[in-house]
C-alpha cells in the first residue's frame, strides 16, 4: 500500500497499525481513501464501498464540496513580528478565497507564552475573513519573548480547521528588565518611567517586583509616541505576578525564586536574538542576581548595562559592614578580584558561582562589582551616608565623589517626571492606584493629619500603647493615619485592623511609599518607627519616634529632628527611670527634645500604659521631680461584652471549663476539652471603670479568686456574683499577637494562669504574677459572632477556582469526587476538574454560597461549630442555613479571605502546609496566608466543556471507524454479542471488522462527537449518565443528553482519548487496564495510561 503523511495542525506523522487489524482491514475492501491517524491509504488499494454514508444537509454538502476544492497551502499563514513592538503581522493571500468559497469566515489567533511546559500568559484576537483588503491582520501578543502562535478557522462558529502552535520570535533592540524588590527602590524605578530621559525611551520594561502589590498590574503604562510599554514577567500568570504574601519573609523568598525565572527569561531572549541589550534594574542587596542574569547568559560587556538602587538605610549599613578596616582600598581591591573571578567562571561555565547564590554572601561585593563594571551605575537616596569604618571615612568618599554614584530624590523627580504632566501625573497615579481622598476626613473636620508609620505588622513592638500616648499628647488637634509596611500590608492582617479601629486610627494604603503620599498631601506630620523617610521629611513636620532612646537619635541624622523618642522600659533601663515607673505594668520612657524641653519645663514623661497614665518630669540633679501628669480616657477592652468561650493557645480545643458541669459555689476552673456545654460557655459584661465579671452561663456563677488572695498560685473558682468584690473582676488586655490576657483588678501584676502550661483535661486555673507566658493567653470565641454582610468583595454569579496563597499550585478540592454530604474539603494539585470548580452566588441575605460544581452541593461548616478547626464539608444547599453563607473579603495584593456567618470562623488550610490532601478547616482570623485565597473566574464547567467541543471539533473527521485500544492493537471496541438492544454492553474484543465494531463518528452544533454503532444504530452511551468514576459504558438510542455526547483530544504518541461530555475529568477507560477480549468499557478520572488511549481507523 501506498502510504503519505497529511498535513493536520502544522505537523506530520506517520502512525502504523497494528498486524492484526491490518491484516482485517485489507480482508473488508473499500473503495474510497480512509485516514489512519494522521496516515493516509491510498484508494487504488480497496476494491470497492461496502458503507453507505448518511446524507449530508444541504448546505453543509456544499461546504463540504467547497473544501474540496481548497489546497492545504491555501489554509497557512506566515507570521512576521515587528521588531521593538509586541505586534505580529498574520498574512495570507488566500483569506478572501477561504471567505468566498464559504469554507471559513473567521479566524482566531492565540498567542502563548510557556514557562518549562506550563502556560503563563495567553490572549487571543479573532479576524473576519470578510474584512481582508490584502493587507496582514496584526496580532498584539501584548508581551516580548517566544510566543507560541496558533490559527483556528471557524465557519459560522463552528471549527474547521486548525494549526498547531507556532513559535515566533516577538524581540527588542534594548530591553529593561527589572526585578525590583523594597519599596524605595520600587518608587526610584517607578518614577523614572516617565520624563525626558525616562526608562521607556530606551525600549520595553520587563517588571517583576517584591513589592507586588504596589502597582495596579491591569493599569501598566502602554506605548505611546517614543515610549515603550511595561509589561509584566510573562514566564509568570497574572496572579503570581501581582500576588503579595502578607508575610516579609515569604515574599522575599518568592522574590528570589521569581529572580531564577528572571534569569532564564533573559537567557531565552538572548537565544532568541543575541544581538540585544539588557538593561537590568535591580535592588543592590541582590548584587547575585547580575551573576545570575548577565554573567550566566554570556552577555557581551557592550550589550549590558548595570542600575543597583539603593534601599535605604539597609544598604548604607550594608556598605559600612563590609568597609571597616584601615585600608578599604585593599579591601575593595580583594573584592573585585573574586568578583572578577566569578565572572569570569560564570561566561565560562554558563552558570553563576554557588558562593553568588547566596543572597547574604553576595551583598559585600555591591561597591566592587559598580566600580569594575564601566556599565554599571548606583542610585542612592544620600550619598552622605555612605561611610566607611576604620578609615574616618577616607574610602567612604571616594565612593561618595564617583560619578557612578547617582543621588536619587524622590521628590525631585516627581517635581521634574510627574507634576509637570497632566497625563503623567494621572498614569501614575493609575499605575500605584494613588487615592487623593486619603485625608478627606482631617480636610473636612478642620483637623492637621498625623500619620503613624509602622513597621512590619509581624514585629511591631507595643504599637497601640506608641500610639496612645501621641494621641493623649497631641490630642484631638490631630486626625490620626496609619501607614504600614509595604510588605506586611495591614489589611491582611485582622488582629491590626481591629487595632486600628478600636484606635480611632485610619488606615492609608501600606503599598504606596510615604514619600508619595507626603508629596502630594505636603502638610503631613510624622511619629512611628524607623523608616527612611524621615529624611524626606521637612524640618518640624516629625513628631515622635517609637521603640527609640533620646540618643539613638541624636546619632542618625534622619531621627534628630524630633519632639520625643519613646522606649520602653526593661530590667535594663536605669534604676532611677525604673523607679519612676509601676512594677508590673507596661510603662514607656519618653525623652524630649531640648527646644520642647525649655518650652514645656520637662524633659521626660513616664508613660503607665497600663493605666493609661503619663507623668511628666524635669531632671534635677540625679533625680527627677513630677510637674504635670495626664490621664487618657481610653478603656476600649480587648473584647465586647458578650458570651464567649474562653480557649488556651496552649491547644486548639482546650477551654476554661467548670469541672463537672457544677452549678455550686467553690467549684473548680480547669482546662478541657470542647464539648459545647454550658459549663464552657462564659457572659462577660463590663463596669463603668472598663473591668469584666465573667459568668458561667451553666451555673450563673462568676469566675472569682478564691479568697480574694492575688498570691501566685492562688486557686481559681467559680462564686456567686457581687458587683463590690474585686475578686470578681477582670481587666482583659490585648497583647501584640492578637491574643489576650485575664488580668486581676485585686493586681494589674496577676493574671490567670494554666498550671504548670499543661494543655492536658483537668489542668487546673490559678493566679500567678503576669509573665506573657503562652500560659497566661487566651483567645475569647464568640459563641454567636456577628458577621456583616457590608464591605465585602463584589463578586458576579459565575463559577471559580480557589487556590491557596500558601502555594500557588493547590486549589481547593472535594476529597475524592466524592458527591456525599459531609464529604471534607482538602487541598490538592490544581486539576481543572469539576470538584475544584464552584459557584459563587450571591444571596438575598447579601451573603454568598459556594457550590461545587461537580457535586451540587454547598461549603459548609460542620453543625456551624464555632471552634477553631472545625471541619468544612459540602452538604446540600439551604439557602436558610448560616452555616453555608460566606461573608468575601478582598485584601490587598489580590487574595480574598472567607468568613463563614454561622461560625465567625475563616476558611484556613489546617497548619499552613500546601500538600496534596491536607484538610481545609475553620479558624479564628490569624492574618497568615493560609487564610488568603485567589478566587480566579472560569467558565460553567458545560459552558467550558462546549467551547472545548469546538475547539476540539476538527480533532476527528466524520466518517465510520473502528476504534482500537492502546491496550493491545488485536483489540477494539465492539458491542457485546453484536446486540441491537438498548444497554447492551460495550466491550474491547477481537477486531473482526462487523458492523458491532463500526463506529459512525458525527459532529453536533457544538463539536461534540456522537459514536453510532453501525450494526445497531444505538448511540456509545453512559449508563443513567452517571458523572462518576466506574460507570458503565453502554449502547443506547440517541437522545441528545450529555451522556451520548463526547471530546476527542489529541493524546499521548499520536493516540487519541476520549472524554465524556458529563465531566473534563472523565473519560473512556478499560476497566482494570484489562487487555483481554470481553474487557468492559467504562467512565474513569482521566489519566494518560494506554487504558484511555485509542486509535481511529477510518474506513468511510
């Protein structure tokens, strides 16, 4: 026989049967060509029709007779990008031939960028054919690298023709790439955007950030004139790009694993075009990563140039770190010659020195690699402050004169790149999401703006109590701000937002730098923590320094200037200062500056935040002398009145507990285990003084010391209710970790204590001197929470996909497909699959159900259960059930978080770990990723399975085929003993060519493929259309459900699989992989084994 490959989607392949089918096939002769794959027999090998073919409609005959007449060249493009843009020109000369001889009226381009096989980045572009006048339809592939094109031509919608994925070359003269991380180097980069010798002039802008969450990434700047655009790292999605972990550490890791990829996306451009330039933009405490990115990639010193910006105060100290002997210079020296050295090793070697891929390792060598590389630059903040040690700074000099050092103003340049321009000033603006309404409340209430700058939420030392004595000091001249660090955004973090708000302290965007806030609102007054913009900050416009001495100060030129720095007071501070302060209590030394100390006759104040009390002192001598004192009115506890239970950290289910449910006087308070009982559940009510009384609801006894005794180890019980004993009250205190702490009016230094901190049933509840002790902590669970529906997220009907903040590659699944109620949820592999697709509706209630697309069912909480790890299941909707609404709240950064109505409690991946099959629970608000989801659109699972269909339609021709099995080529599939009967069974047998292993293939409206057995004319059919593994295969009289209704795709080796139209996660299967004749044909969770691979061998 004569064999030739067909052409089919850009590509051949010869695919060769089997000897057994075809010595069977050349036994039943056929007069017309059939394909074997992607192979084609020639007819001048068959003898004669034994199959007559339905008659086609009308109009699709004609089609049908028109394509006929069409040459396979006449269906090839030819793709031409155009050099130093993102478009693509797509010409064909036969456009206008394809639309007139009514075979095609559209075609669709997609372009794809891939990252080690995975997709990142796609967008597609249809054309109408009828639109063609000679000329190229231009493609944007919206982002530079090697993009995979493909072509689909569609006639009326339907697919009729399609291209596998071309790779073209979308290149650049010059590109900037820029993995930047910190928030100063960010804004440096971000401004220079713009202006007359801006960034974009000298072509695109590759961006990958740290601080992801500074930049609206669906708001970057686009070419327009001379400039270039900026697009973000396309070897990332969209969601990993903008995501911004809420913790510091996690996101500088991410960082430096995107700066791997960063590494090899320029390595590909290179390969694409070796004749381009690198521009690279880096912070310079990543000195490693231009071995990594220039070095590695073997980039010609003359196509590469170097900018390292400074972060700060960091990098000076960095800088002294490593310069601090009495001969720098020879210390410099030493540095560039093993900086050298790995360079040279990297051209050599095509990787980077192991010691350079240490980040910590690599920070020396910042000054060594500017001053060898003639390409490189070093943009700093001030150059005052690099300084040298050892050498009364002679080195630190040199370094501050060198042209390669650059100072960098940030309100320089907003005054010359962004203020000048109405469209710079607004694409600014629209690139960081600027609000100009941050203030509105101060501008409205006559009131001058005080702006707290805190540090990292997770190692913010004793900021409420920071804050309270501004406030009290200041008072309410001021409307007080609060402005996070960037990366720790506050928002994402509960516990600080309801410090904020029980505060009165309102919240500015953390991600924007405060060097842009005060430039566009100048009138700004500063207090809070160390940060490097105290040195942009004018002369009398900063207040008051957290967690600083007086002389800590003084010795940094950016704190001097100041009205008081605040410590606070430790076993170390000095025994006069001590003295001065209440033992026990959470007291603050405040220092003043000289100016308020002549104006206000006092140089310190003693700040009792315990009691809310500072007391004001001027030095005498050796000793001090009180001259004023000033109370603050703040009493807001650390919960609201209301019932609760009362929970240890020392467990997740450990619980203040009235030992045997007793309702007596003297009963015990011990540790226990959650059962739900009376005996656990405690009504706390405040006096007018801000002190709690903690009843039982079981006993409506109170929780009481027993004989008022505020000894350590003075047992803890429960007694009748006296409003006049102290005994009986309880001042509950926040600690930073968003826990509290039971506190004794008998000694604001007792507090409630677990006995020797043991989390085991029956522990016993004492007093004992206050120590921070995980012992001495507790969380108050609301045993009837209170979740609004206001301020959440808006989000349209429409089904979705979570995946978890901790690792961008699991998604929440339903265990085991199962369609069960009480079926956990878990985490799991991103599949696709129908049980990691929901349905987000909103309810009249304004709440919204999340329903699984594949079960039917809602997200649950276990019987509404209010303690922290709680199961969450799916259960059958009811849409008066608070334990399947869900209050969704977006956070900064792109991630949501999930509150269930009933429980108060937080959708929460148990223990943080992003493994296959780990439990989703419910917990208290913790501010950590594992709280955080990314809730990503994507099509009804029908819907996508539709477009599927179409996409797929041209996969398989119709016509009549038998089917063999990857199994074993003698084996194909048959109906059981030739049956014309509905439910008569489909197996693989013997190939024996009769009519019951025939199979006529037809195309819906849709694409998919109907499989007729020719012997029967009974349609392949799913028992009862059941959409589960294991179910039956059967024969049965077309009736249009999905269960008659399937996708051929392209599988493994030229084969091809079969998928159900029921699920995209179920398809044709061999049951057990079973390769004997009479093996059963059933649905099975797909997979690429060769019990779902299939060959089609056409005969008609």
């Amino acid at each position: 026989m004569k064999m030739k490959a067909s052409i089919n989607s850009g590509g051949a392949r010869a695919i060769f049967m089997g000897t057994a089918l075809a010595l069977a096939l050349t036994a039943f002769p056929v007069s017309k060509a059939f394909a074997i794959n992607e192979t084609e027999i020639s007819p001048e090998d068959t003898v004669e029709d034994t199959f007559v073919s339905e008659e086609l409609p009308e109009d699709e005959a004609a089609v049908q007779a028109d394509s006929s007449t069409v040459d396979e060249s006449q269906w090839e493009c030819a793709f031409t990008p155009k050099r130093n843009s993102t478009l693509i020109d797509i010409a064909n000369a036969s456009f206008g031939d394809l639309y007139n001889k009514g075979v095609a009226d559209e075609v669709k381009i997609t372009g794809s960028f891939y990252y080690k096989g995975q997709l990142t980045r796609e967008t597609s572009q249809s054309f109408l054919l009828s639109d063609y006048n000679g000329s190229a339809f231009v493609f944007d592939a919206q982002n530079y690298g090697k993009v995979s094109v493909a072509v689909e031509y569609s006639l009326h919608g339907t697919p009729v023709k399609s291209y596998d994925a071309v790779d073209v070359a979308v290149t650049a003269d010059t590109y900037n790439i820029s993995p930047v991380s910190a928030t100063l180097p960010v804004t440096f980069f971000s401004l220079n955007l713009w202006g007359e010798n801006c960034i974009r002039s000298t072509g695109p802008v590759i961006a990958m950030l740290e601080r992801a969450n500074s930049y609206d990434w669906n708001n970057l700047p686009q070419p327009a004139g001379d400039l270039y655009g900026v697009y973000g790292l396309p070897y990332l999605t969209q969601d990993e790009i903008s995501y911004q972990p809420g913790d510091f550490d996690k996101a500088s890791d991410l960082f430096r694993k995107h700066a791997d990829i960063v590494a090899d996306y320029v390595h590909d451009l290179m390969e694409l075009d070796p004749s381009s330039h690198i521009n690279l933009y880096c912070v310079d405490y990543y000195t490693g990563l231009i071995q990594r990115v220039i070095y590695a990639n073997k980039i010609p010193d003359s196509q590469y140039k170097i900018v390292l910006m400074s972060d700060g105060s960091y990098s000076y100290n960095e800088f002294t770190s490593s310069y601090n002997s009495k001969d720098n210079s020879a210390k410099n020296s030493q540095l560039i010659s093993a900086w050298n050295t790995a360079k040279a090793d990297a051209y050599k070697n095509g990787t980077a020195d192991s010691d350079f891929l240490n980040w910590d390792y690599a920070n020396d060598f910042l000054w060594a690699l500017v001053d060898t590389e003639p390409n490189a630059q070093w943009w700093v903040a001030r150059k005052d402050l690099i300084q040298s040690q050892g050498d009364d700074n002679s080195f630190g000099k040199q370094v501050q004169s060198n042209d390669k050092v650059v100072q960098v103003n940030i309100s320089n340049l907003l005054k010359t790149n962004i203020q000048p321009s109405e469209q710079n000033t607004a694409e600014f603006k629209a690139l960081y999401n600027f609000n100009d309404g941050y203030f509105k409340a101060a501008e409205e209430n006559g009131k001058d703006v005080m702006m707290f700058l805190g540090t990292r939420v997770t190692s913010e030392q004793s900021f409420s109590e920071y804050a309270r004595f501004a406030q009290l000091y200041y008072g309410d001249s001021y409307e007080y701000y609060y402005k996070g660090h960037p990366g720790t955004p506050s928002s994402l973090y509960p516990n600080k937002v309801k410090q904020l708000e029980d505060l009165g302290i309102t919240d500015v965007d953390s991600s924007v730098a405060a060097e842009l806030i005060l430039f566009f609102n100048p009138d700004i007054y500063l207090s809070g923590y160390q940060s490097s913009t105290y040195a942009s900050v004018p002369s009398g416009m900063a207040k008051g320094m957290f967690e600083m001495t007086k002389a800590q100060g003084l010795a940094q030129p950016q704190y001097s200037d100041m009205d008081y720095w605040s410590s606070r007071i430790t076993d170390a501070t000095d025994a006069t200062i001590k003295a001065l302060s209440v033992s026990g209590h959470s007291n603050f030394l405040v220092e003043f500056s000289d100016d308020v100390s002549s104006a206000k006759g006092y140089d310190i104040a003693i700040w009792d935040a315990t009691d809310s009390i500072a007391k004001f002192y001027k030095k005498e001598g050796a000793s001090y002398r009180l001259v004023d004192q000033s109370k603050s009115d703040y009493q807001k506890p650390a919960v609201e009145a209301g019932e609760y239970i009362i929970k240890s950290v020392l467990s997740q289910r450990s619980v203040l507990d009235v030992a045997g449910g007793s309702q007596s006087d003297c009963a015990n308070i011990q540790l226990y285990s959650y059962n739900g009982t009376a005996a656990q559940k405690w009504s706390v009510t405040f006096d007018d003084d801000g002190y709690a009384t903690i009843k039982n609801v079981g006993s409506g006894k109170v929780l009481d010391v027993q004989y008022g005794n505020s000894s350590s180890g003075t047992n803890v019980w429960q007694y009748a209710g006296s409003d006049a004993n102290k005994a009986q009250k309880w001042r509950i205190a926040a600690n930073d970790d968003g826990t509290v702490s039971i506190v004794s009016a008998l000694s604001s230094t007792s507090a409630i204590d677990i006995s020797n901190g043991s989390s085991a049933n029956g522990s016993n509840v004492q007093l004992w001197n206050s120590n921070g002790s995980r012992a001495q902590k507790f969380t108050f669970v609301a045993t009837s929470p209170k979740v609004s529906a206001d301020g959440q997220a808006d989000i349209a009907d429409g089904y979705y996909t979570f995946t978890t903040a901790t690792d961008l590659k699991h998604k929440l699944d339903v265990q085991g497909w199962s369609k069960s109620n009480g079926a956990p949820l878990q985490l799991w592999d991103s599949t696709d699959g129908e049980n990691q697709t929901f349905r987000i509706q909103k309810q009249d209630s304004g709440f919204y159900s999340i329903t699984s697309a594949w079960s039917g069912k809602s997200l649950d909480v276990d019987s509404g259960c209010v303690m922290p790890g709680s199961k969450i299941q799916q259960w059958a909707f009811s849409e008066d059930n608070g334990n399947q609404k869900w209050a969704i709240y977006a956070n900064e950064g792109g991630s949501y978080t999930l509150r269930n109505v009933a429980s108060g409690l937080y959708l929460t991946l148990d223990g943080n770990r992003a493994e296959n099959g780990n439990a989703v629970v419910g917990s208290l608000a913790n501010g950590l990723e594992n709280q955080r989801w990314l809730i990503a659109q994507t099509k009804e699972p029908y819907k996508s399975m539709d477009d599927w269909a179409r996409d797929n339609a041209a996969v398989l021709e119709d016509g009549v085929y038998v089917i063999q099995s990857g199994l074993r080529d003698e084996l194909v599939l048959d109906v059981a003993g030739g049956s014309k009967n509905n439910s008569a069974n489909v197996q693989l047998y013997d190939v024996n060519l009769s009519n019951a292993q025939k199979w006529q293939v037809s195309h819906d409206e849709n694409g998919y493929v109907n499989f007729t057995n020719v012997g029967s004319g009974k349609v392949l059919d799913v028992s009862g259309g059941t959409s589960a593994a294991g179910a039956n295969v059967q024969q049965y009289e077309s009736n249009g459900s999905k269960a008659q209704k399937w996708i051929v795709v392209e599988g493994e080796d030229g084969r091809k699989a079969i998928v159900s139209a029921l699920s995209a996660s179920l398809g044709l299967d061999i049951a057990g992989a079973n390769s004997n004749r009479g093996a059963n044909v059933q649905l099975y969770t797909r997979n690429v084994t060769n019990a779902q691979s299939f060959s089609f061998y056409k005969l008609v």
